[in-house]
C-alpha cells in the first residue's frame, strides 16, 4: 500500500468505527466489513488498523470473532493524529542531492527542504483542527 493510500484508508475507518458507535470489544467491526465500506481488501484495512492501535487510537482482537473499536471518542481524535499514525502520508518527499559544483544544485535541496517542511507543518496544523466526528457531520 503507497503511503498515499494510508491517511484516507485510516480516516475512513475511524469514521466508520464511529458510526457504527464500535467503542467496546462486544461492537469490534471486522477489517472485511471495513474494507467493504472503502472499497478496499481487507489485508489493506488491517495493515492500517495495526498502525491505529500502535497509536493507542483503537484496539483489535485477531481471529474469526475479531475486529476493531474505538478506545478514544471520535471528538477527541484529530486529523493530525491519525495522520502521524499511519507514518505521515502528507509528507512530501525529501529533494534529491545536489550536484557538486553547481551554483543550483548546491542550493536548492536545502531550499526545497525547507519548503516541504513548511508545507507539512501547515498540513499538519489544519487538520489538527478536524476531528474524526467532525468527518461524519460532513458525511
């Protein structure tokens, strides 16, 4: 999966959990029922929901009865969170080295560097002003 996939999948899942009121082991909702719900394959949902419990987001239970709930309410998990969970897909990119010698190359990593870090932290500072419940108010 591109990382560019791992935000929306794992913002979609945590609306999804929300909607379906999945805060408790006994409501866990299955990474097939999540999946269906994107469309995307399971193994996707479950590579994502791994990388949400990691974060203390939600929790899992393997097997047949398995699945995933919410441990912290909708209202209280901003975007910016979740996207540090899944590794930061906002994230631009690093500028290649560049060529000794050359009055460009020499210069202008560091300054694309430091566009692609304001660029982020703006990213980072708007969505840390929506939350997953602000997600299903729009829905």
């Amino acid at each position: 999966m591109s990382d560019s996939q791992r935000f929306p999948v794992a913002a979609h899942a945590l609306a999804y959990l929300a909607h379906k009121d999945a805060v408790a082991p006994d409501a866990a909702v299955s990474s097939a029922e999540l999946a269906a719900s994107m469309p995307t394959n399971p193994v996707v949902v479950r590579r994502v929901t791994a990388m949400l419990a990691k974060a203390g987001l939600i929790a899992t239970r393997p097997g047949a009865n398995g699945g995933a709930w919410l441990i912290k309410p909708a209202d209280q998990i901003g975007l910016d969170v979740v996207l540090r969970a899944v590794n930061g897909c906002a994230h631009l990119g690093m500028p290649p080295p560049g060529a000794q010698g050359c009055p460009v190359g020499e210069r202008i990593p560091e300054a694309v560097r430091s566009a692609i870090t304001a660029a982020d932290q703006a990213a980072a500072e708007r969505l840390s002003r929506i939350t997953v419940a602000d997600l299903l108010k729009a829905a």
